[in-house]
C-alpha cells in the first residue's frame, strides 16, 4: 500500500469563482506531490464580480 499523504483542499461555504487562482496555484502544486482532494460540502454559494452583458 502506498503511504503518501493525499492533500485536501476544503472550499469555503461561499466560494468567490473571481478566486480561482488560488485553487489552480494549490493544484498545481499539490499534483506534483501526489493525491488530492477537494471537499465542496461545505459550499451553498457561489459569488462573482464578473459583468455579464445580455
């Protein structure tokens, strides 16, 4: 059995889309070590400052 540790990444509650960086700098990173997972349980919105013109 493989004893490599697996990275976990927790989403907040209110995960800002705009952030996304951060999550991508983190897997990057991480997937050089080894496993991951992210955890989205605790998540119920997702927030932007994005415009969106129809």
């Amino acid at each position: 059995m493989d004893d490599t540790e697996i990275q976990l990444f927790t989403l907040p509650g209110v995960f800002d889309v705009d952030a996304m960086d951060e999550l991508r700098e983190w897997l990057s990173n991480a997937l050089e070590i080894g496993e991951i997972q992210i955890n989205g349980a605790e998540v119920t919105r997702l927030v932007t400052n994005a415009l969106c013109y129809w």
